[in-house]
C-alpha cells in the first residue's frame, strides 16, 4: 500500500527551488519523519532548503548535491 501524504501548495511551492539531488534527500528523510520548514534564500548564492525532525528539536540544510548538514548553524528566529 503506497502512503498518501497530503502536501500544502506551500510545500510544493518550496520544493520547486530544490535540485534534483536535494529532492531525493528529502524524500528520503521524509521516511523518517523530516520536513521542509522553509528555504533561505541567501543573495547571490543558492537557495537553502531548511528541514527539521519530527520532534522538531533539531534542524539540518541539504546542500546543492543533495549532502545534508546537521552543524550548518543558522539563526532562527
């Protein structure tokens, strides 16, 4: 039986500024229970896709080939 999850149009808005690499990370992670919260999108750099866990007690940015990195330290308000 394949899993439905409904997704917001947000989400979907936000995925469309992920790689390819990056979509395959998250879809991964989001097996276990991760989810995209939001995209930085720094100037004249890349987006950055900010995803947290389920317990949302930790966060992590996937990187443009699709590496995730949990020590990345981001200001969050």
């Amino acid at each position: 039986m394949q899993e439905r999850r409904k997704q917001t149009p947000m989400g979907r808005t936000l995925e469309r500024e992920l790689s390819v690499d990056q979509l395959v990370t998250l879809r991964d992670l989001e097996r276990f229970g991760w989810e995209l919260k939001f995209v930085r999108r720094p100037a004249f750099q890349a987006p950055v896709p900010v995803i947290f866990d389920p317990d949302r007690k930790h966060y992590a940015i996937i990187r443009e080939d699709g590496s995730l990195d949990e020590a990345e330290m981001l200001h969050i308000r």
